[in-house]
C-alpha cells in the first residue's frame, strides 16, 4: 500500500519539480531547447468547406498549405512537441511569435490565453487517472480560418468531435476554428469530471477505512491525496481565469455565436473548481481525523491492559500478605492462617474483590469504552 | 447511528459525484442527453389577464399558444426534465437557446443567472431536509408575458404562490411575469430558513453530546454535519450572486418595481450565506473538541486505574518484606517476625500508609480531577 | 458554571435560529405578520424650530401632524413593531415603502442602509450585555425635517441625545433631521465599547484560570465565547458598510455637515471591527491552550503514579528474592538467609537503592517537571 | 517568568480595552472630555523663513501669531493633550474641526488621514519597547506654512530632525512644512525596525528554548507575543493604507517633490507590514510546538519508567515462583529448590532475562528514543 | 543535524532582521550612510552599436562618458553599493534621485519598481542555494540607451547573457536597453527553478524520514523550512507585482517587442508564486505530520511495555497464591500444596494463560499494532 502512495508522490511532486527543467536557465528567450534524437512529430489534418472534407495524415508542414484558404476551416493535430524543424516551420507560416513556440515546447505551463492581432493562443491541461494523476499540456492556436493544436503524446479525448466532423452533425462544420477551439476545450473540461468522481469514491473509502484501521497506514495515502488536489488546483483555477479573460477580450477572431457557448464552457470550469474545492476542505479534516483514530484506538488498548493490571494488584496484595512469615505462635500473630477453611474463605474473597471491581468498571462504563474491547463489541458498536 | 452517518455521506458525495454525470464527455454541446422511456413531463399552466384566471393541465405544448398574447401574463410548470419532446417543442415556441436546454436538463448546474435578448434564464436550487439535505434544481425562463419553471420531480414549495393567484390578493396579479418570477424565487429561499434551523438544532444537540459522550460515535455524523454545510455554502453562495448580476442587469423584463422586490430577495440570500458561514465557523471546533473530550475521559480512566495501582505497590512491598526467608535463629534478622501483635501493627501501618496516599491524592485535587470519577461526581460536576 | 454556559449557547444559538422565524414561508412579500393582541406600540415625538421644543406621547398616529412642516424637525419614537395598525398609518404618512415596513416589523435583520427617493432606512443593532449578549434592531427612518426611529422593546441608550435635545446645547437643535440621525447612531455605536470592554476582562480571566484549572470546565464558556464574538462579527462587519455605502450616496437628504460627522462614525465602527477581529484572533488559540494544559496536567499526575510504582517494583523484586524457598541447607543456596544481620544490611540496600532512583530522577529533573507537584512548587514554579 | 507575562498580557489588553474610554458615550460629538486638573500643555515652537531659525517654547497659544506668514514655516510641537483651553485656542486660530479636535484628545485612535481644505490631519502611532510593547499617538496637522504635532507624553524620536533643523543641512528647511511632516513620519516609521529586530531576536530566543524546556513555563509568553504581534498588526496596517490614501490625494498642500518622498515612506511602511506578517505567521505554529515539545519529554519519561516496570516484572514472576510452598517431599514438587546452586543458576537465568530485555530494547531503538535520556545522551542527541 | 538546522534559522532570521539596519533612523532621507573603509565598487561596461561591441572594467565613473550616445546601448554593471563616490557620481552622471540611490545601497528592499520621467528603477532579487536560502539585491536602472545594474557582491547569473551579446547572436544587440534589462530579469527569475527543485527534493526527502523518525530530530529543520519558504514568498509575489505594474505604464522606455517578452518573464515569475504557495500548502502539515508519528511510535512501545506488564501480573498472582503460609495441617488449608506433580500442573497453567492472553491479543489485532513491533514486523509493515 505504502509502495505505491510513495510512487505516486514522487511522480506528483516529481511533476512540479520538472516545471521548466528542460528550459536551461539562461538560454535566449524563445530558443526551443527540444533534445536531440527525438522522433518526428505525428500531424493530423482535417479540413473541410461548404461541400466536403479532407483528412490526411502530412509527412512536412508545407503539405498544408493547399487546405488553408478563405471559406475553408483547417484543424491540424500535432502529436510531440519536439520536433523542432516541424515547429520552426509552422512558425513561419502562420506568423506565431518564438515565445509562444517555446510555451508550446516547454510543457508544464500554467494554462493561460493570449491574444495576439492575427490568432490567439491558449494552453490547457489534459487529465488522465491511472492510478496517479497524469496531466498532459495541450496547446491551441486559433487564427482566422485554422486550428492548430498540440499534444505531447499521442492519444486524446478528442475522437467525439472528430467524429462529429466526419458525420457532419450539429452546428461543427457551418461554425469557424474558434468554434471548434470551443469545442475540444468543452470536451477537455468534460473529461475532468470523471476524474473528480474517482476522487469522490477515494474519500468514501478513506471514510470507511479510517474507522476500521489501527495503524498508520493511511497517512501516506492521504498526504498523497492533498498533493493530488493541490496539483488540480493549480490547473482548475488558471484553466478558469484563461478562458474567462478570452470570453472578454473584443476580439472579431471569436465569433457572438462562439461567445455564448464559451460562456457555457466557463460555466464547467466554475462547476471544477467547486467540487476541487469542495474536496480539498474534505481532505483538510481527514488527516487529523485519522490520527484520533488511531490514537483512540491505541489508547484503547492501553486501557484495556490497564484494568488487567488493576484487578490483579489488590489480590495480589493479599496473596502477599499471607505469604508472610510472622511467628505464628506469638499472641496476635496471623489467626487467620490457622484457621480451617481459610484459605476457601481468601478464595471467596478474592473473586469478590475481582468481580466488585468488574462491576464497578463496568457501571463506570469502561467496559463499554474501551473495555467493550474485551467484549469483542466493537463492530457493532460503532 | 453510524449507519444512518453513512448513509447521509454517501447521499451527500454521490450528490458531488454525480454532477454532469448525464453528460456524456464528448456529446456535441447543446445535446439533451435525456434517458428514454421516461414518463412524459407534467404541464401545468395559469393563465391570466386584468379579467380572468385560467388553470389547467396540459397535455401538449402546442396547447399553450391560446394563452400567449399581449396584456395576459402565462406561467406554465413543467415537472420532470426527461421528456426531450416537450423541451424541444418549449425551445421552438420561446426561442430558448439549446445550451440553456441543456442547462435544464442537466440538473446540478450551479446557481446562475443569464440574459438573453428577450427572455432570461435563472437556476436555484430547492432545498428539503428528510433526515440528509435534498436539494432539487428549478430553473425559471421569464419572456414579456411567460414563466416558464422546470422542476426535476412533482412537489414544491409554490402552492402559497398559486393560492396568492388564484385568490387575486396583493400585487401577484397586477405585476407581470417578472414578478411571479420573483414571488416563486422568494418562497423558494425562504424555505432555506426553516432548513437552517433545523442545523441550529443540531448544533445544541451535538454540544450536550459531546460533552456526555465518552467514545468516537460522533465522529461520523461531525464529518456529515460539515459535508453538509459545504454543500449549502455551494449553493447559497452562487445563488446571492446570480440575483445580485440579474438585479444589476440594464434589462426592460425587469421593472423597477420587480427591481425593489428584487434587492430584498438579496437580502435574504445575504442573511443566508451569512448562517451558512456561521455554522461552518461553529462546525469547524466541533471535531477538535469532540475528539478532546472523548481522550480526556481515557484519560481520567487511566489515571484512576494508576492510582489504584499506586495504592497497592506500597503495600505489596510490605508484605513481600514480611515474607522473606532469613534465619530469624540469627541476631538482627526480622526481629519484627517474633513480636507479638506485630502483624496487628502492620496491618495498622498498611492502612495508615494507604489512607495517606489517598489523602495525598485527595489534597493534590487528583480525585477531584480524575479520581472524581470514582466518587460519581462527574455528572454533578461538569 | 456549565449551565449558564449552556443557557448561553442556547440563547445564542436560539437568536441564530429565530432568524426571520415569524416571517411565515410563502407570505406575500409585505405582509406584516405581526401577533395578534400583542399591546400598541409606544409613540414618544419630539419636535422643534428655531423658537421651542415640543415633547408629547402620542395616542394616536394623526395626532402627529400638526407637528410636520418647513423648518421644523420632528423625532417619532416607536417602541415596539408589533402593532399593525400604527405601521400602517406611518406607513400612508410618510410614503413608506411596505418591504421597508416588513423589515421593521421582521426584527434581525441584517444592518444595512437603503435609499429611497425621499427618505431613507437604516438598520441597526443596539447592543447590551447581561450575563448574554442582547440585541436589539433599531430601525431609523429619516426623511426631510422628520425621522422615526423604531425599537422592539421599551428603554435604550438614547437618553443623553434627548437631554441635549432639551437643553439645546450644542448644533443638534440647529442641524436637521440627518444629523439627529447621526447623532442617535454614534450613541449606539458608542455603546459597543463598553461591552466590547467586558469581553476584554473575560479574556484576562480565562488566560489566568486556564493555567490554574485542572479539569475540561472552561469547554462550554470558551465555546459561548466564540459563538458571541461570531455574532458581534455579524453585527458590526454590514453596520459600517451600510454606513459606508450611506456616507457615499450623493442624496440631498445628508447635508455636507453631517456628512463629516458620519464619517467620523465609520471610524468608530471601523475600530469595533478591529476589536472583534482582535478578540475573534485571541479565542482561536483558547481552546487549545485549554485542552493542552488540561491534558498536562493530568500526564503530570500519571507521571507522579508511574514514579511511585517505579521505585517500589525494585525492591518488591528483592523481598520476592529473599522469599524464596530454596533449600538452604544445600551448598551455595541463599547463604545470605544464615547471615546475622543480613536483614538490616538488606533495609540498607532497599533505601539505597531508592534513594538511588529518587535522586537519579531529580538530577534528570523529572521531580520538577511533574513529580515537583510532590513537593508542593506548582504554585510557586508557574 | 509567568509575573512578567501576565503583567504585559494585562498592558495589552488593557490597550484594548481602553480604547475610547474616555470617551463617555452618548457625549455631543467634538466635546473635549479632557480630564481636569491636567497640567498644561507643553507648546515648543520651530519657526524659519529663508535667512533665520526662530525656537521657543510658548506660555500661551497666541505668542504664535507673530510666527505665522507668507513665505515662513512654523511647527509647533505639543506635549500633553489633556489642555482644553490651548486645544480651543489651536482650534480657532487654524479653523480646525471639532471632531478632529476630539480624536486628537481621544488617543488610541486608528492611524489615519483626513483632508480638510485647508490642511490636513495624520494620525500615527509613535512605537517604544521597554519590556513590553508601548505605543504613543502623534497627531499631525498639517497646513500652508505650519505644522502642529500633538504627543501624548515629553519625549519623542523627533530630535534628529530638530537637528536637522537648526543646522539647515539638506533640503529640510528649503521645503515647506509638508515635507517637515513627512520627515517626522518617516523617523518615526523608521524606530519600528528597532523594535521588529527585537522581534527577531526574542523569536531566536524562542526556537532555543522550547527545545529545552520540560514544562510549560513559555505558554503565556507565547500567548504575550502573539498578541503583541496582533496589536502591531493593527497599528501597521491602518498607518500604510492611510500614507497610500494620502499620496493618492490630488490637494495641493503636498508638492510635487514631498510626493516622491512619500512614496518612499510608503514603502518602508510596506516592508513593516510585511515584516510583521512574517513575525505572525513564524508565531501561529510556536504554540503548538512548544505543547508538542513538552509532551513528547513527559512521554519520554514514563516510557522510562515504564521500561524499569517492564524489566523487573518477569523478575518478580520468578521470585514468586520459587516462593511458593509446594510440598517438596512429594514427587514432582519444585525439584529445583533441593538443587545445590540451584540460587546461583536463577540468579544467572534473571540476569540473562533482565539482560535480554534491555538488548531488545536497545535493539529496538527505545533505549536510543526515550530510554536515550536514562544514557545522559539528551543533550548531545538533538 | 540541529546545529545545521539553527544555523540555517539563524541566517534566516538575521536576514529579516537586518533588513533596513544600516539606515540609521532619523538620518535625512536620501543619506547613502555607507560604511567607511569599503573596497572601490567594481565597474564593469559593455556597449555596443550596429558594428561592433567593447567591453572594459572601468577606473572612474567618468570613462563612461565617451561610451554614451544616440544609437549606442551601453550596459554598466556595479559589484559593491558601498563606495559612496561612484554612486554619487553616476547619480549625477544619470540624473538618479537621491532616494534611488539610498535604496540601491540600502540592500533588503522589497521588490519593486518605479518609473521616473527619463529613467526607471527597478529591484530585484537574484536567489542562491548553498546549505541555506542566500538573497543578493540587484538594482536595474533602466534609461534610454543605458542600463546600469548594481549587486551586492561580485559574481551573478548573468554569464550567458554577456555571452549573446559577445557573440551577437539573437535580438539581443538589436534591441535597445529595455531588451536587455528583461533579458537579465528572465535569467534571474530562470535561476529561482533550480532552488525550488530542491525544495522538491527535500520534500520527498522529508516524508521518507518523517516515517521512518522516532525522536524530534526534524523539528528544527521542518521549521527552518517553513521559514525559507516565508521569505521565498515574500521575495516571489512582490517581484511577479512589479513586473505587472512595470508592463501596465504606458511608457516610451519600453519598446512594444520588450512587452511582449516581459509578458512572458511574468508569466514564469506567475508560475513561481504557484510553486512556492504549493510548497507552503504541502510544508503546512508536515510539523502535525511529524509530531504524529512520533507520538505513535512511543505510544506504540508503551503498549508493548504494557504487554509484557499485563501478561506477567496475573502469573504473579498465581506464584502469590501458592506462597501463602496457611497452616496446612488444618481441613481445607491449599490441599494443592500437599498433591504430587501439582507443581508441574501449576506450571502448565500458568503457559496456557501466558499463551491465553497472548492469543487473545493476537485475535484483536494488537501484536500486529504495537506489538507487530515485537515480530520486527515494522519495517514492513509501512
């Protein structure tokens, strides 16, 4: 158990240690440090008019160049943000500023959006949950008439809307690229909420499992858990800001139409940051809560060991006290062992001494406190 | 009880988890993603103008068009969300927009108010309390002359607002539809009152409670208490804000008579989230304390177990040194063993020696502190 | 002590819950729902121009008209807002709005200013403490040459403004209807110090009786603490921004004059605000400190058991020792049991040995940490 | 120790709760309850134009006049503010405002500014640290041409300014009586770092001794600091917002070069707040380390004792074992006690227990955890 | 370790403290109150126009002069603020205002920036890691066609940057001196990332000991920690308000390509804060952390000692039992003591209770609890 909640916070924290460590410090700014001997980047295109559309998967950027045109929408994926040459020439030709090429490269950005005059710029997180929370940078330029976005990995949540371009359902196809920004962001944000009911389900079982437990098994899990919350946190808020600022800068590259569905995507990402929210003040009590436990838990058992000792103490004072070996046959000097039956007679009080103190323990209710330990009362009791 | 705890958790979670759970990730934004084979929604309609009220339940949506016109006001309650026809047909005839469908399909929304240009659309959440906290999603569509409310299932809280209509009392028939909107959405919250009540209850109760109870049963219910308080803080914090941007709305659908009545809704709202506040601020001590007093109590248990110990070692050691084996034939060794009416005299002394202890005790306010507990004084004492 | 701690809580938390209680849910908003045969309010008048003051009660609401006019001023006390009639005809006289009549009526409402085209309303809470915190809404309305003032019950703080009325010292004859106003709010607010002093004192006698107190007494009354300062928070935040708000509205019923006394006002309700926040700071940390040095002390005392038993277990092992039955008359067993004064030589040991411990524990300063309440220092040490 | 605490806990609170006593409620606003039989005020006089440097100290307010003019600066210095008639006289001679009038008078005043046509008012809290922390209002009234400053006491921060002054180094005489005001704020301002540097200090102070410490000797201490680090807070703050109001201020009685000095002094004020900051949040988890630190030693020494119980309770077993009085003459009866050495061997099998124990412990860890403490290894250990 | 650990909190401390000291309060503002005796700043200058670039430590500041000019760029960096006449004589050289120039000497500023008419000002602070946090101040002054920075101490991060502008590669000696100022802010807001990843590190660091720990050994660091995290914060966030303030004016200094570029350092300084604020959220549990398991392991021994003392002490009773003296002789008296082999049966007894009592723990768990430590099961379990 503890095995895996180590990984998994070394992969967390690892993730906020990494931020930028590809970038060298002091390189020039807008310099693309991609490392060497990386495979090409995988671009996808689909591009469509009024009558049909095109997909083809392009060998060189220059291949695009026939699908853009006025009328014409144009949505290239790109899949490795490490192919430097690919970047360089997408670059030049839809006039993207260095910078925003190297926001592009070095992943683990804070998501944002930026205007620029002739196309905007917005960075997302994708989410994924396997076992540990595993985010991936998204990147979308959005100019008049073309998409462009990119991925660090191949593998994506956008195949509905792929889909829903081939068949040429809903508004996709009569709507612009900022519509089909709209719509992958919309499809992103949808994929987080899954995510968000696993951890729903993780809190009603550390619910359950904090009542049962009596070690400190948890305590790695739970640490784990609020750097998890913390991490989407930091992804749910500025996702929020970034399309809040783009629904109101003036801009004509994001039609009225558009504008109104944004506001509906804005909507989700509020809903996000509720329940992260929600969810981190549930975690805030959780840790504390599981040490009560297993303090209690523990200190029960003291306790039950301590009213063992007290029972026993009293009657083993008086075993000592005819164990002594006072002269016998001097006056005054310990009747009792010389009388018949007396030692049937201890007996007797002896176990009245034990069971007047059982008594009193439990009309004290000890027995049921901790004792009720003893009594092997503690599943249903709680 | 736990169980009980449980459960309400349980509710309270799945309530989180299931937000935008009909969604499906991927759908094309505006789909109704309703479930089939749900039972048609419920259509109840008032109709009414300087002369006459009308009142009846619909069966088509197509009925309503009659009631429609200048000078009448229309307010039709759809109970159920499922029935994707009646919505459709709702959409076509008030011009609503397909995501705003979607918002009334997909319950959960939070609280929000937007504007259209001529009609504007409001979410709130109904709130009911049957042993876990319920809350229900109505959304109200106010045009010039029409209301429109949904509701997720038959029953609310309307029926003094339908009263009010049919007897023609007050201004409910005078004002228009944004009125009604009013009057419905004022009920609505100052049903939130006696629900909020029910938490101060609560909040006694748990005090005297926690001040009795010596195990951890509180626990769960402590951690229910607060869950629910977070999700009233969600609702009631977005539902002050919706009123508050539609009050500063510039719009004509709301006249500036509304607009007073308005400003008091806020009011309330505010007097809301302000008890909503103060409960989690009380809440947030409650697990601190309780967890407090239940170790205290071990600990008093311990420490009476401790002192009976105390008590008894003294005396063990005395009477083990009685029943050592040296050669009394010796000088010096034990002569205490041959004295007459020595075992007397020890007896005396270990009486003496245990009374002393106990006074010792007694003085240093140990058996008033734990001790007392031996003396039953705790129920007076406290 | 705990029962008027929970008197306390009780009326506190009573206070939370009767919030709005007498506003039935679903009554037409206006409606005054006041009690029935509940005894007429209380109309005291004061009223003055340049040449002499008026003072009369008033039997009934007409009666004040001859009162009202250019150049005069007129201050019309209500003591108490259950009677409908006379809200009513106040209401027809001076062109009240009848939500501002429900607020009067519906006492706990939140502080707040609002303005109205020739008059405007404020609501605030007039403070007293007995025993409990008390408050008491106090709702001013001021228009032009008049303002009512209405209170829930019989007496108040505002008998030195009267005095100065009568002797018309000062500019409060001179300067009209807001100034009264003003000057009657300061009062109130004046009147906060005091009891914001009190709390000051408690907390000096909590911090000297937490160090001294052995037992969870302190709980409950740290609780109320908490719980009254959270009211008083609730109070004072909205009454200086309802000041605030009115000090900055550009309404000709607050004369350039009043406004710098007014603004001399928020100062002091900006001065409250510290105080609670600083008291609100002071009680986080009491409960803690509490349970801490509770908890302390009680390890203290475990501590002093633990070293009785631990210099008793040594030498009850040796008494075990020289009880044994081993055959002496075979070599090499107990020789020391046929040793003259092996009896005294083995005492010695015994005290040496103690004294070994008792002095082993001292120098470790184990005596002067818990074991020093053996001898008494606990009073002296802290 | 704990005397001096409490004493200075009182001083602090006392600060608070006198705020405003003086003030008796329901007094006219501006009224000057100044205290009778005060001695008079000291007035000490600075007056320069271009060629000379006037000093005096002044018997009676109107030895001013001839110190007043065009093209001359004048600050005049008051000691004492319990003097009604030279607070009138002030009053009239520079057209100041009753209510300001009064919070000269009623020190204990939030820092702030107030712009008034013709001048000006600042109100500053002057810092001393002897033992505890003493804070002292400076009133500065600021006009075209002279400077009125109101202390509490005799004795200030201001002489090297004085200095300044008589010598006509820098620019201090060339620049108006703003930029004198200024130069006093910013000195006075300044002797806040000394007294943060103790602070520091006393926090350094602070770390070292609770690792020390076995008892709870530095609670109230801790309690003392803490809200002397609130009372700074709210002299702090208040004194930034109410510089930063100022120079935001479009009036002309501050030049254009007294601006850029301000906006120095501002930032010094902005270091201030954040040192203070830092100093509260260093503060909030002292207490509970401090409680951690002396729980964790108290454990420490019952798991000693109790390692003591642990070893010699199996020893006593064996002692009692062959103390029992079976009858050796039948077979089987405790064989061992008529075997010659048989003494000698238990006496080695308890010393290998006793032995065996305390390597298992040491094994273990717990000799080097609490038991480390029975080695004498405390102090070098951490 | 805690000499380590103090020594870091000393340094930490003693920087917060020193901050402002060499400002003697009440020194005329504007003093550069430089320490006698210091070695001559070092001056260093590289300027460059279209053709070519020289680069030359200078004597005095007067070598300056020539290097000056309409379509040159000339950069100065000052190692050492203390050397009163070069600063005197670039102040006189670039029309710096004196407070500037106090505040370039004056190190430990806030963050910050100002705009002056020809020039601006900017401070930061330029981070290093060696054992513990290090800050340098670093003061831009930023004019048209010059920029003059100034350090504490010889040596910076600055290398790479000297390097493009030897080499001439990119933007850099096409843009102006605005460009280069940026230049330099970005590689020393690079240079934060490295350190931050330490902290990562020692944060994974730090939960594995925390675990493993059984004494307060970390206390101090845990400490130390949070307070290097205080002052990280309180350097990040003022650094991330300046650059933003810095790009909101609207001035000619900045050219509209450096605002891009600066848009992008902010962005980085943006993600700072986030790292630091996430570190502080993850540090803020680490001390209960601690104290946890720490508490629990001791407790965890004490329930062993406990044991051990509850297995043995009904043993004991037994031995007691059979060493008492009742006179056998007599009817009834122990006739166990007078039957053959009773002693071995005794034996047997006592092994099954022993071995009662130790399955009985077993069954509830608590060998694997406490007692699992006794089975060396420790270092396995978790």
């Amino acid at each position: 158990m503890r095995q895996r909640a180590v990984e998994a916070a070394q992969k967390t924290l690892g993730r906020l240690g990494q931020i930028r460590k590809r970038h060298k410090p002091g390189a020039a700014p807008g310099t693309l440090l991609v490392e060497p001997g990386q495979p090409p980047a995988r671009l996808w295109m689909m591009a469509w008019d009024e009558h049909q559309l095109t997909e083809a998967e392009l060998e060189r950027v220059d291949d695009l160049r026939p699908h853009l045109g006025p009328r014409r929408v144009m949505w290239l994926n790109v899949d490795g943000v490490s192919d430097e040459e690919t970047l360089r020439k997408l670059g030049d030709l839809f006039h993207i500023h260095r910078l925003t090429l190297e926001d592009v490269v070095n992943v683990h950005q804070r998501p944002k959006a930026e205007l620029y005059p002739d196309h905007y710029f917005i960075v997302m997180n994708m989410l994924r949950y396997n076992d540990t929370l595993e985010t991936e940078q998204v990147s979308f330029l959005v100019g008049d008439g073309w998409l462009v976005t990119f991925q660090e990995r191949v593998g994506d949540c956008f195949d509905a809307v792929r889909e829903r371009l081939r068949q040429g359902r809903g508004q996709i196809r009569q709507l612009g690229a900022d519509y089909l920004a709209y719509a992958l962001i919309d499809v992103l944000i949808d994929h987080y909420f899954p995510v968000l009911e696993r951890y729903g389900d993780r809190f009603e079982d550390f619910e359950e499992r904090i009542l049962e437990t009596t070690s400190m098994d948890l305590l790695p899990e739970i640490r784990t858990l609020k750097r998890e919350l913390n991490l989407l946190r930091r992804i749910v808020w500025p996702q929020r800001d970034a399309l809040n600022a783009l629904s109101r800068e003036p801009t004509p590259l994001i039609s009225a139409e558009t504008r109104v569905y944004l506001r509906d995507c804005i909507d989700h990402a509020t809903q996000l940051m509720d329940l992260v929210e929600t969810f981190r003040e549930l975690s805030s009590g959780l840790m504390d809560m599981h040490m009560s436990v297993v303090s209690h838990r523990m200190n029960e058992v003291v306790q039950v060991l301590t009213i063992i000792t007290a029972i026993f103490v009293p009657l083993s004072f008086l075993t000592g006290l005819y164990g002594m070996n006072f002269n016998q046959e001097l006056p005054g000097n310990m009747p009792e062992l010389n009388t018949p039956y007396a030692y049937e007679v201890l007996l007797g009080v002896m176990a009245l001494v034990a069971g007047g103190l059982l008594f009193f323990f439990w009309r004290r209710g000890w027995l049921s406190m901790g004792g009720g330990v003893l009594m092997g009362e503690r599943r249903r009791r709680d």
